[in-house]
C-alpha cells in the first residue's frame, strides 16, 4: 500500500499529464494560439525551477484560494487571521504615538509647561511645534528605510521586538520630560519605532492574510490608526482639564499598556513564511505555516506556491536592493504602490488628525467641549474604516479610491468655503464637514491606500516599497508638520478652516492620477499581479483581463477533479 507521500505524487504527476492533455485538445480544437504560449510558458518555468510537479500542485492551491470566500476562509485559517489581528494591534503603538503629540497640544496645561502667553493664553511656540510633529517624522523615514533592509536580513519577527523596545525608551522619556528639548527627545527615539512598525507590520499582514481576507485585514489597519487616537482622546476626556502634569502625562501611560500586551504575544508570533522561503528555509518556512494553521500537506501546498510565485519574479527583481524598485517593470509597480499613500498626505490628513482640538479651541468651543467633540473624530475614523473593509472586494480599490476622493475634494471646497466667514453657524459648519471628512476619508483613500500598498509591489521587494511609499509620505507629512503652524496658528497666518483650499488643490491633481494609473488589484493573486505588470497591462483593464496564470490554475483544477 502506498504511503501518503506517494499518493500525493502519483496526484500530482497524474495532474500534470492531464493538464497537457487538457491544453493540448483545446490547442487541437480551437487552434488558440495562447493557450500553447500558456503551456509553453509553463514547460519554460519548469526547465527552470526543476520542479514541475510542485509547480502544478502549486497552481491547484491558487486556484483553491480563488475559490474560497470570506467566510470560508475565516473558518479554515483561524490562526492566520489571529495573527494579522496581532500584526494591527501593534499598529495601535504607531497611531497612538503619531497623534498624541498634536492632541497634547489642545491641553492646557502642556501648553503652560512647555508654552509662553501670548494675549491672554498659552500657546506652544511655532518652531517647536513644528520639532514635535515634523522631527519625528523624518525620524521616521529613516529607520523605516534602515528597517526594510534589516527585515531582509533578520526577519519581521527580529525587527519588532526592536521596535518594541524602542517604544518603552521613548515613551518614557516623553513620560518624565519637563522641557521642551527633553520631550522633542523622547519624540525623536519613539520616531525609529514608527518607522520600523510601519514599514514591517504591514508587509507582515500582507504576507500572512488569506487571499480573500487580505483587502479586509489591510483595510484594517486604517482601524488601527483609530484606535490609537480614540483611547488618546478618552484619557484627555477625562484628564485633560487637571491641573498638574498628569494632564498629559497620562496620555503617554496607556501607550506603555499597548506595548507590553505586544510584547508578550510577541515569543508566539510566527515568522513570515514569505520570509524564510526567499532565504531557502524550507523546514522553517513550514513550521510558520503551521503556526498559522496550514498544516501537514496543506502547508506544503501553500509553500509550493510561494516558492514558485519567488522564483517567478527572481528574473525580473534579480538583486533586493532599492535601486531594483526603480528598473524594468518594477518602477511603474513602485509608483502605483506608494502614491496612494501620498494622496493621503496631500489630501489634508495632516491637519485634521492633528490640529481638530486646537482649531475647536480657536473657534471658541471650551475646552470641555472640544474634548467631547474630539471623541467622535476617532469614532467616525473606525466606522468608515469598517465600511471600507467591507466593500473593498465587492466595490474594488480602484472604484472606492478614486471616486471616494472625487467626494473628499467637495468636503475640503465646502470646508474651505465656510472657513471665509467668521459667523457662528459657518464656524459649526466648519467642525461638521471636518467631521464628515475624517469618516469620508476613511472610508476612501484612508484605508484603500493600505491595501494597495501591500498588493501591488512585488513580493521581494515588498518591504522595500512600503519603506519607500513610508519615506515619501512621511517626507511630504513633515513639510505639512512645520507648515501648517504657520498657516494656522492665530501668531501667524491664521487661515483656520480656509486651510482646506491648500489641500483641495492638491485633490483635484491627484483625482487625474487616479484615473488614468490606478489599476485594480482585488481578488488578484501576486502570481497573477507579477504577470499583469511584466506584460504591461493598461491601468483600466486590470479588472477584465484574463491572465496565463488563471488559465494554468483552471486547467489544473480541472485536471486534478477528473483524477479524483
């Protein structure tokens, strides 16, 4: 009696002698010459992996991920999805930290310890205003791009204890700071840790999520940089009006809570498989399977077809370096990949997460009220991230991006049109279109732009564009974090809500972008996105087109049903 293993190989040749059946009478039939070039082009990545076998065994489990749906998918990945919930939660430490210092600043005392007067109240001066929230940033950006390379060489595992790590230093050094350099300091180390989560973490998610889950749990992470800010804004609900350091200071402790939750789930997290094929770990890369609920042949199946997905690209990304990101098809990949990520900086994000307080302050609203009104800012942030997350398969990226930032740019005109008179009713008007925003925007480019940044690169330089699209974003965010207390504060240009003008310009370039470059990416396979970008598929046909790749997993499937 044969053993499994050679059941599954007696399968597996058996599926590959139909397959060249099946292809060769539709060959007969129809005289089509693209299907040869489909099956010569799977007889040419044959002579070059070694492997057929593993490569038809590979096409049945894409098509397999094909056809599982959303529920389905829930139920037989368990594990996978547990762990890209983890991946988000360590998210919350990114968002938390990037939107605590601007929500600082509506507290009055903070303002008193580290402001001067200025016509009767304290106000934080512009420059380091500007250090808190710009220095940071850039910060960022560097050890987002240190991180990619890093994450190459030890793993996404390795670079989040780091970033954990980096988390306690600095927050407690925002913690017990009493001047304004000690707290741009303790800005300054949390900013390695921000640039190497979200650099890491969403590669990670990308690489563990189920095809069919993985719009959903990418979207997501649009709910993570909600959280963050809702558990901030609660605290200085509640603390914010104390008339002692812990004003602020308790805002910096909760952050310490999300840290050390990561922390000890951190020794159970799985490595990304992803990860320990590209470096040959085969036993390894099968254990992380395991561990993320791909058991015995299943993890197998799942392996064959991340390793042939690697070595389909290995020609064309033959160094993993930055500057392969900008060669051959790939710079087109890098473009598509990152601008999303920059149209949310353009598009007026900067201001609204980080300035509402202080702009409700500004308007007259006590500072009460401004803490209550703050809180469902968060609370419309997550609830347009779900519904984006809902409808990101069944819509598609492209649709919600492109024609969910055509109705942001009408907020920001509407938004700025009510910011040129100083009447109470336009004031009220004002806070409720930056209300509207902050849902809108989430449910369109705010949770879109994560997804498209995990999918569109290609698998062995993922990593590196998320550092890049990070850099570029937080490149453009920085320019914005010491520009817009000038324009801004009431020392200085004063525009208040007239800022919105700025950023509706930009919106209205970016909506042509869209148009003509985005493509849509859901339900897509990386096999099939590797092989739409080497053939340079038009933007606006990605959602029709037929790849080599569907036909190969089709006839496989078919192949393997008429066996069994």
């Amino acid at each position: 009696m044969e053993d499994d293993g050679d059941k599954l190989k007696t399968i597996v040749q058996n599926v590959a002698c139909d397959v060249d059946r099946v292809n060769l009478l539709k060959f007969n039939i129809l005289g089509t010459v693209a299907m040869e070039q489909s099956k010569e082009h799977v007889h040419d990545h044959v002579e070059k992996s070694g492997d057929y076998e593993t490569a038809q065994l590979a096409h049945i489990t894409d098509q397999e991920d094909h056809e599982t749906g959303i529920y389905q998918s829930l139920i037989r990945n368990p594990w996978a999805s547990a762990w890209c919930i983890y991946g988000l939660w360590t998210v919350i430490l990114l968002s938390f930290d990037v939107q605590a210092s601007g929500s600082v600043v509506g507290i009055p005392r903070f303002r008193q310890d580290f402001g001067y007067l200025f016509e009767g109240d304290y106000v934080l001066p512009a420059q380091w205003q500007s250090a808190f929230n710009g220095a940071p940033v850039a910060m960022a950006v560097i050890s987002s791009l240190a991180a990619a390379e890093l994450a190459d060489i030890f793993g996404r595992k390795l670079m989040l204890l780091v970033a954990l790590v980096v988390s306690f230093v600095g927050v407690g050094v925002e913690f017990y700071a009493t001047t304004n350099a000690v707290f741009f300091a303790g800005k300054l180390i949390n900013g390695i840790m921000v640039g190497i989560i979200a650099t890491n973490m969403i590669t990670y998610i990308g690489e563990i999520a189920p095809l069919a889950l993985r719009g959903i749990f990418t979207c997501c992470i649009g709910v993570s940089y909600g959280i963050g800010p809702l558990v901030a804004f609660l605290i200085i609900n509640y603390t914010g009006q104390v008339d002692s350091r812990w004003a602020y200071r308790s805002v910096f402790c909760s952050q310490f809570g999300f840290a050390a939750v990561a922390l000890l789930l951190w020794p159970f997290m799985p490595e990304s498989p992803w990860f320990l094929a590209g470096k040959g770990r085969t036993e390894k890369a099968l254990k992380s399977l395991r561990k993320l609920g791909y058991p015995g042949e299943e993890g197998e199946k799942k392996l064959a077809l991340i390793n042939l997905t690697l070595e389909q690209i290995r020609q064309e990304t033959e160094g993993v370096t930055y500057v392969e990101c900008f060669k051959k098809s790939n710079l087109r990949r890098t473009i598509i990949s990152i601008m999303p990520l920059c149209i949310q900086s353009l598009s007026g994000i900067a201001f609204v997460a980080g300035y509402f307080t202080y702009y409700l302050q500004l308007a007259g609203y006590s500072t009460s009220m401004s803490y209550k009104i703050q809180i469902s800012q968060p609370v419309l942030s997550i609830v347009g991230n779900i519904m984006a997350a809902a409808a990101v398969d069944s819509i598609g990226r492209r649709n919600i991006t492109f024609y969910g930032l055509i109705i942001l740019t009408a907020i920001l005109l509407i938004t700025g049109a009510l910011g040129l008179s100083h009447k109470p009713s336009e004031i009220k008007g004002t806070v409720a279109f930056i209300l509207i925003y902050s849902w809108w925007y989430n449910v369109s480019i705010g949770s879109t732009a994560f997804s498209l940044l995990a999918e569109v690169s290609t698998s062995r330089l993922r990593v590196k564009t998320i550092a890049i699209g990070y850099s570029v974003q937080s490149a453009i965010t920085v320019m914005w974090q010491f520009v817009i207390p000038y324009l801004f504060n009431p020392d200085h240009a004063n525009l208040g809500a007239k800022i919105a003008f700025i950023f509706f310009g930009f919106c209205v370039i970016c909506i042509v972008y869209l148009y003509f470059y985005q493509p849509e990416t859901a339900g897509r396979s990386y096999q099939e996105l590797d092989e739409m970008f080497a053939k340079g598929v038009p933007a606006r046909k990605f959602k029709s087109y037929k790849t080599d790749i569907q036909v190969q997993n089709e006839a496989a499937a078919t192949a393997q049903k008429s066996v069994v």
